[in-house]
C-alpha cells in the first residue's frame, strides 16, 4: 500500500513538472510562430519583484536575490522586460511598442 501511494505521489510531481516544462514550450512556438508586431502605445504602469534563492556556498546557506521587471502598456497587458529597459521607460512614456506574442522586443520613445 505505501509503495502504491509513493508511485502516485510520484506520477503526479512528474505530470506537473511535463505539464510545467510544455505550457513553456507551448507559449516558445506560438511565439515565434507570431508576426512581429509595432504599434503606438503608452506606459501605464511599472512593475518590480524580488524572490530569493537559498543556496549553499562554502558550507553556509545564502539568500541570492533575482529580480523581475514588468511594465504595463496601454495596448497589451504586461510585458516582461530586463533592468536595463525598466530603468530607461518611465510611466506615461508614449511610443513605439515592438512585440512578438507576449515576447517584448523594444519601445522607442
């Protein structure tokens, strides 16, 4: 009985990792497979989030921060970006937005 259980439990921790790793890959091809789109669009709101990630290094548990960028368009929702676009795009910026499916590609003011 407890090998049955710890069979399903297993299954169930692969299923949702294939279905993780395929919704990934899924929103990768439709992406790619999307025209390259440039419309006029204003900044309506910024965006940051920190998570850490404990990690051993050198026998002690540290805490490494990762951080990600999002900015709100007026024409599409959110769109992920790096520090170096965060920093450069203010609110209310008006401009060209470039995008391939939810993929940002550039904004130029």
């Amino acid at each position: 009985m407890d090998n049955f259980i710890f069979n399903m439990f297993g299954m169930l921790v692969l299923f949702m990792f294939l279905v993780i790793i395929g919704g990934g890959i899924s929103q990768w091809v439709k992406n790619n497979n999307s025209p390259r789109e440039t419309v006029k669009a204003r900044v309506v709101d910024k965006k940051s989030e920190v998570t850490y990630i404990q990690q051993e290094q050198n026998g002690m548990m540290t805490n490494t921060p990762q951080w990600s960028y999002y900015i709100v368009f007026e024409v599409v929702k959110k769109m992920v970006v790096n520090g170096k676009e965060y920093k450069r795009i203010c609110e209310s910026d008006c401009g060209d937005l470039t995008f391939q499916g939810t993929r940002y590609i550039g904004f130029e003011k």
